[in-house]
C-alpha cells in the first residue's frame, strides 16, 4: 500500500467538521471541530501515563454520562505538564465551541496534541474558534484528518458501510506511540443506534485488537486517546457486523500509525501462535516488535533471527516458554524450529525483509492461543525527529 490515504466515499449522516490554522505553529491545519448533529452516545478509553494531558483530564470527566457531541482538537501544543492553567484552558476550549454551537460545554471533548510542557496560546485558539459553526461542512473527516496532524507524514481515515449505516475512523501517531489505554489520537463515529451497554465494552475490545497491538518506540503518550460516537441517525444495526465493520476500521487505522512511524521504511507484523493465553501470546509479540535490536535488523535486511529469539527469551516471567518448543519464522520462511537453527538460503531471506511490509512469526508449541500486533523498522530517521523536536 503506498502512503497516500484512500478516499473516503462514505461518511455517517449528522456528523459535520471543519479544520484551519489558527496559528499555534507555521501555516499548516492546527485545529478541527467535528460536530453531530444530535447528542450522540459515546465512550472513550484513555492514556494510563500518570502524567495525562489536560484534555484527557477534562475529557474523563466529560464523557463520564456516557454522551458527547462535539470534539474539539488542536495540534502542535500538547497541553501536557501544564498544571490548573492548562485544565483552566482545556476548559475554556470547551466553553468556546459549546457556545459556537449551541451544546452545552460537557457535551464537548477536548484533545491537544504536539509538543509538551508548553501553555497553549488562548489568545489564538479564542480567535480562531470565533464563527466556527458557520464553517462546519458534511464530508470533511478527510481535512480534520490532516488537522490533527504533527510529525504524520499523511492522514488516516476510512470508513465501512453496516446495513443502513456507515462507521468511520480518523487517526493521528507516528511516534511516542505505546498506546495502554485504555502521541496516538483516534476519532471512530458511526450513525449507526447502540445500546449504551453496548457502546464501551465493544470499544474496549476493538481498541485490545487495534491501538494496544500497536507499538512504535515503546513510550506510552500522555495524550492517547479513542472515542467512539454513535448518533443513530441511521437506526439499529446488526451488533454483530457492526462490530466487524468497527474492528475493520480501527485495524486499517492502527496499521497505517505503526506504517508511518517516525523515521520508518516498513511495516512490521509479529505473529504469536501456541501460546497458552492470549496476554502471553500479546506479551511476547510486544517483546520482538520493541526490540531495538530486532527493528534494525529488518531495516537493514539482516535475517539475525537470534536477535528475535532474545526477545522472546527475556520475557522470564513466563516459565511455559521454552527453546525445544518454539519455531520462528521470516515470513513463510521456518528460521529456527523447536530449538534447533533450520538451513536457509540468505539472499531470499534478505529480498524478503527488503520488502515495505514484514512478518515475524513466533510459534510457542505451548497452547493454541494468539496475537497480532504492528510496528516498524527502526531508522536513522527517527534519531533525527526526535533528536531535534522541539528546536
């Protein structure tokens, strides 16, 4: 798949956004408001860093009656290690957009993203937010999209159509990228009718499957956050498929985070077979994609599948796992198989790690359980990025 997003020909009915610079940093999109046309049910799972972001302190509180209607994101700032001047803030941004349209302030989300430790500039954030009812468009999930944006390369959004109903998802991360929840932002809205018992355990396990299989440099944001939104303008759906479509949504959406990495060049897939419970099969998949030692060697095209054994191997903590029971793979490619090295020829394993996706296949002859999760190589690129972030 190449880098540019596909277009989104299906948008849920009632959800409105606009995006614009409002000058927090250069000339780029800083700032978006997307907006339902009705109060919509809604759950939202959270960073677990104790130092959260004062949005996500405002944003807990908000969502805690299980309804939300608007969403109000800027890039560029973070708002974190602010203190009560950033919650006062976080706050106020909510007052200015209720006021804009209509809702009450708890009814509005608000996220901030970018560098942290810094105050947000209120004077342009009031400015910019002045009128901005008038510029909401159905639509436009493609522009808020890139709105949210910081050290992304391109936007990710995509959308699924349920029976009468249609979900969509936008996200932004591309470093600092560990998600525990419940910087990585993730925005998934649907006018499709659920239950409100329904709404967030099946937003828990789509995030288990999507943004916490997701890793990029192991370091868990102070912002992380998914919501999901349901205005049921649409009518009832069938759970089940809707759950399906959701998962699809919020998977094509974790990939393209873990493909854009910072400084990354391909997308790595570590596969966890025979485990003895899925924790364990997700532990172990965590271990070989963070290894700084396994994401040079696929960037160099260097099959060293020892370094993939140490990464298992260092997850002491599981007794169960041993070397006479596990098989590794590059691809389809068997490379170590119940404790013993399997003779390999090195140029096919080289052309196939020279490829933009990879797959690590882990095999623990343990249980029949599994898991999934997505990362990327580890490049110059990325000491680059993050070397000079701020100046």
């Amino acid at each position: 798949m190449n880098n540019d997003a596909p277009l989104m020909p299906m948008q849920p009915q009632g959800f409105l956004a606009a995006a614009k610079n409002v000058g927090i940093k250069d000339d780029t999109l800083d700032m978006t408001v997307i907006f339902s046309s009705v109060r919509a049910r809604a759950a939202a799972m959270f960073t677990r860093n104790r130092f959260p972001g004062a949005p996500v302190i405002v944003g807990r509180e908000h969502i805690a009656d299980g309804f939300a209607q608007a969403i109000v994101v800027n890039s560029k700032n973070a708002n974190v290690a602010t203190g009560q001047r950033g919650i006062d803030d976080a706050l106020e941004m909510c007052r200015l957009v209720a006021g804009e349209l209509g809702i009450d302030s708890r009814d509005v989300l608000p996220f901030s993203t970018g560098v942290i430790g810094r105050h947000l500039p209120m004077d342009r954030i009031r400015t910019g937010l002045r009128g901005i009812g008038a510029e909401l468009r159905p639509n436009n999930l493609e522009l808020a999209a890139r709105a949210i944006m910081t050290t992304d390369m391109y936007p990710k959004y995509t959308s699924r159509r349920v029976g009468p109903a249609v979900v969509a998802g936008i996200a932004k991360g591309a470093g600092m990228i560990e998600p525990n929840m419940a910087t990585m932002l993730a925005y998934l809205m649907t006018d499709a009718e659920l239950l409100p018992e329904v709404i967030r355990p099946m937003l828990q396990r789509v995030v288990d499957r999507s943004f916490n299989a997701v890793s990029i440099d192991t370091d868990t944001s102070t912002s992380d956050t998914a919501v999901l939104m349901a205005n049921g303008l649409a009518g009832p759906v069938d759970q089940q498929a809707f759950e399906a479509a959701l998962i699809e949504v919020a998977e094509h959406l974790a990939r393209e985070i873990a493909r854009n990495g910072e400084g990354a060049s391909k997308l790595i897939t570590v596969r966890v077979t025979g485990a003895k419970t899925p924790p364990q099969a997700k532990l172990v998949a965590k271990a070989v994609v963070n290894s700084p030692l396994v994401k040079t060697a696929v960037y160099g095209c260097d099959p060293n599948w020892g370094r993939v054994v140490m990464a298992v191997g260092k997850c002491f903590d599981e007794p169960e796992i041993e070397p006479a029971r596990v098989t590794i793979r590059f691809g389809s490619t068997a490379v170590f198989e119940r404790g013993a090295p399997v003779e390999c020829e090195l140029e096919a394993l080289q052309k196939y790690l020279g490829q933009p996706e990879v797959e690590i296949g882990v095999d623990l002859g343990i249980g029949d359980a599994s898991s999934r999760v997505w990362g990327c190589d580890l490049t110059e690129g990325y000491v680059k990025e993050n070397a000079y972030y701020t100046t």
